[in-house]
C-alpha cells in the first residue's frame, strides 16, 4: 500500500518506522506517471512488507521539493531508522528494485 503523505507527516513516520521509501513526484512529470503503477505494484510485494511506503507531491511540500529541484523526479528517497539512507532519481523499476534492496540489506 502507498501512503499519500506531506512534509510534516514525514518527519513524524520516519521515526515511526524502521525503512521508508519516499516517491516524490510532480503531475507534469511523463516519467512520474510511468513509474506510478510500478511503485504501486512494488509495494504489494510480499519482499517488501517491512517498507512503508509514501508519496509526497514534489511542489505541495516545501520542505522536500528543495532537493527535488535541484535534482528532478521522479526522485526517490529511502529512510533507515529515522535517517537518511538514500536518494536519488529511479527512472525504471530495475532502479527502483536497487533502491529498496540496499533499504533492506540495513539491519
């Protein structure tokens, strides 16, 4: 399941859960809205159970689209324990798939 979610509530899942996965996205983005059904899909995996998954709307949250900007989306975040693990843009699922690997692989 995919979690719609804002910069405030972010802050606070972090901490909540041990791995996150942020999707940021923006409505004029053609690679975003391929990547959207794959991201979903991804997140009903079994193998990824111990994920929460969210996704934030680049532009509604001003926070976050600070590091979108200067990198583009669709752009990806991942969270281990509260922290930054990794970021950056997933254009494929196979990128995508990389991402959470090295998000589980974390203990």
């Amino acid at each position: 399941m995919v979690t719609e979610s804002n910069d405030d509530e972010l802050r606070k899942i972090i901490f909540e859960r041990d791995k996150v996965i942020v999707k940021f996205t923006d409505k004029d983005c053609p690679v975003c809205k391929l990547m959207e059904p794959k991201y979903r899909k991804i997140a009903e995996e079994p193998m990824y159970s111990p994920v929460s998954f969210l996704r934030m709307d680049a532009k509604e949250n001003p926070v976050s689209s600070r590091e979108v900007r200067m990198k583009g989306t669709p752009f990806f975040a991942t969270y281990h324990n509260g922290t930054l693990a990794d970021c950056g843009i997933a254009a494929t699922e196979e990128e995508l798939r990389e991402m959470l690997q090295k998000l589980l692989q974390l203990s």
